[in-house]
C-alpha cells in the first residue's frame, strides 16, 4: 500500500506544481523560481519555498505564492481489546496566495481526498482579504475557525500528531465566514460570523440553512509580567446556533477557552483551559499543559497532558483517529499522556513527528505510537507560533515571538 500511496503523492504534487507554474500571473511576472535559494544549510535554501515573486515596487502584484502542505503519518494503536495500525496520506492541499494593490490578499487552496482519493476534492479556503490598517483587515469567504490557541495554531506548526481531545470534539472546520482581524498596542483580535456548514464544492460553500457561529478571539501581550522571550494570553469564545443539517461546530452551543503561551530561548510551554457548554451529551470541561524544548536547533522534544471532564456518563469521545477505532469508549472522564521527538530538517517547511501517546477512558485505555513526515511551501502565516524562539525570523514571515490573526 505505502508504494501505492507514494505514487499517488508524486503524480499528485507534479500536477499541481504544473499548474501553478503555467499560471499566468507566474508567466507575466519577474519569476524568482520556487523559492529555493542559495545558503549553507537546507533551511536557509526552503526558506522561501513556494514563492514565485515578489516586487514591492510594482503597483499591481506584490507578491505571488504557490503555497500547500503534504502530511503523511503511520500509527500503531493497541487498545484494552482491539488494535489498529496503518498509514495515512492524512493532508495534501495545494494552491496560490497572492498580494496585489498593497493591501489585497487573494488565498485559494485546494484539497484531495484521504489517500489521494480522490486526487482533487474541491477547496478547503477561499478568501480575499483587505487590510485598511494594521488595526482592522476584513476577510470574506471559506476560512478556518480559530475558537482555541490549539485550533488556531495551524497543522504545519503543531508539535503532536493530534490536536487535543476537547478541541477536537468541537468539530471545527473550514466555513464561509465574514471576519476582522486587526492589532492596537498590546492587543491583537479577531472575530466574525462562521456558517455551520462546509463542503468542498460551491453548493456547500452557498449553503446557508445550517445556522450560523459568532465567534471572538482576543490576545494580549503579557512579556512585562512574565519577563520571558515571548509570553501571551489568548481569550477565545463561540456561540453556536446550529441546525439540524449543521456539519460543523454542532455540538456544544457555548465555547470559552483561556489559553497562556510562553517561550524562553529554546523552551515553550503552553496551557490552556477550555469549556463546552449545552450539547445534548452534557458539558465539558478539560485542560492541557504542553511543554517543549530543543534540545539542539533541530531536534526537539514535546510533551503533553490531557485531563478532560464531562457532566454526563458519555459526554466525552475519544479522538476519531487513532483511538475510537482501537475500542476507546465514551465516557465522563479522558485522561492522556503524550511523549515526543520531532526532528526539524528545514525548520517546519521539512520535519518529523514521533511520538507515544497513553489514553484512558471508560475503563479502557489506548496506547498509540506514530511517525509523520510534514512538508509545506508557501508563506508563513503569522510565523511559527507558538515554537520557542530559537527558530529564526524569515523575510516572508514574523518572527516566533509574534502571531498574527489573519487567515
């Protein structure tokens, strides 16, 4: 199978390397090539990977991405009495960004299916941006909801294989969305109205029967307290009236979560709070403290612990990967130990997770072991936060020690 998969991957990355190349802004504009460049280790060479130009002169066309992800990832999981164990193609999106008229942002990223099948399954994003000012951008289109510092953070940038349990069972998505974003001294924000419906096609992208999503992040600053590199504290909220035909944020109506990210030289720590209020299973309660630290500049190791509460005997579920297909029950109580190296190649543009993973709930326990390869190209969005700030800044980026709210 892994041979199969392979084949798939290559046909799949020439096809849209192919397109993206022949695209016509690429033809008319001063081509720069991919993005490689020349420097003395492979991570100053993918710095720019993806981008195909770039003219802050030019009154028109800024710059111009081809940008996407390939994500693959095996895993062994024995659980109390059943085991499953196999490997996944589990991303591969592919696309464009590009900046015209100085404050415009164009982001079209299109997606396949698990395992490549089907090799082209529609767009997960969609949008245009326009930045008025460094105090408010308004997006308009298919975007991510950002309820949570997990969630926010993007899976190019994530430490462990999985997101955290409670985060999980938010199901967020991408969705049509109307947002602002925007920052004004030590704040930052970012807030809008989110379909409860998503679909990789344009009827699904028009569907608005589903009911809607407000949502609001808010982030702080907070260096002169903590008197660390980097040191944050995020506020996120959701309020979700979903309809029975809702595929996304549709079972908890209420969501709050606090979260505080520090880093200091190679380390990082990360913690976070969050609340699911009003499903039909019951509420929610659950934290996760995450540690990390480079031990040198490319090999880090992570942990994490999950405790997760619930209201109602089955309040919980397990997460859908991994554990739910090795026997993981519902429950009222999920606890989970993860321990991890992730070896940096070329900082995140090129990477490897692995990583043991303990679960229990239920009176039944999983234990998941993995490796994942990431790969991406194109630009950083926001920089690779919250990674402690050994990491560099890069020109198309920020620096590890800033975040930005915009798509």
């Amino acid at each position: 199978m892994l041979p199969l998969a392979q084949y798939r991957f290559v046909r799949v990355v020439l096809t849209w390397i192919g397109v993206a190349a022949s695209a016509p802004i690429a033809v008319a504009a001063q081509s720069i090539g991919f993005g490689l460049k020349d420097g003395s280790n492979l991570a100053e060479r993918m710095s720019d990977l993806g981008l195909v130009y770039r003219n802050e002169d030019h009154p028109v066309i800024q710059e111009f991405w081809a940008l996407g992800r390939y994500h693959g990832q095996y895993h062994e999981t024995d659980g109390s009495g059943q085991e499953d164990h196999g490997w996944e193609d589990r991303r591969f999106r592919a696309g464009f960004q590009a900046r015209l008229l100085k404050n415009l942002t164009v982001h079209l990223q299109a997606i396949s299916g698990s395992d490549f099948e089907p090799s082209y399954a529609g767009f997960t994003e969609l949008w245009v941006g326009w930045e008025f000012s460094d105090a408010l951008t308004l997006t308009v289109g298919q975007q991510k909801h950002r309820f949570t510092h997990d969630r926010n953070v993007s899976s190019r940038y994530i430490q462990t294989l999985e997101r955290s349990q409670l985060v999980n069972m938010f199901v967020a998505e991408y969705t049509p969305a109307l947002t602002l974003s925007g920052r004004a001294r030590d704040w930052q924000y970012y807030g809008g109205i989110f379909s409860n419906s998503t679909g990789s096609d344009w009827d699904a992208m028009t569907a608005f029967d589903s009911g809607y999503s407000l949502l609001f992040t808010a982030t702080r600053d907070v260096r002169q307290i903590f008197e660390r590199d980097s040191a944050y504290l995020n506020f996120s909220f959701v309020d979700s009236d979903a309809e029975d035909t809702a595929t996304v944020l549709n079972h908890f109506r209420h969501g709050l979560a606090s979260a505080l990210i520090l880093t200091d030289g190679p380390a990082s720590l990360v913690t976070e709070l969050i609340i699911g209020l009003d499903a039909d299973a019951g509420d929610a309660y659950g934290v996760y403290v995450q540690p990390g630290y480079f031990v040198t500049r490319k090999l880090q190791v992570v942990g994490r612990l999950q405790l997760s509460f619930s209201d109602e005997e089955h309040g919980l579920t397990p997460q859908r990967r991994y554990e739910e297909p090795a026997g993981l029950p519902t429950g009222d109580r999920y606890r989970a130990l993860y321990a991890g190296m992730n070896y940096h190649f070329a900082d995140h543009r090129l990477k490897v997770l692995t990583g043991v993973e303990y679960a229990d709930m239920g009176g039944e326990h999983t234990l998941t072991a993995s490796v994942a390869v990431r790969v991406f190209w194109g630009p950083h969005s926001g920089g690779p936060f919250p990674m402690a700030t050994v990491l560099p800044p890069r020109t198309e980026g920020r620096s590890g020690d800033e975040i930005s709210w915009r798509p």
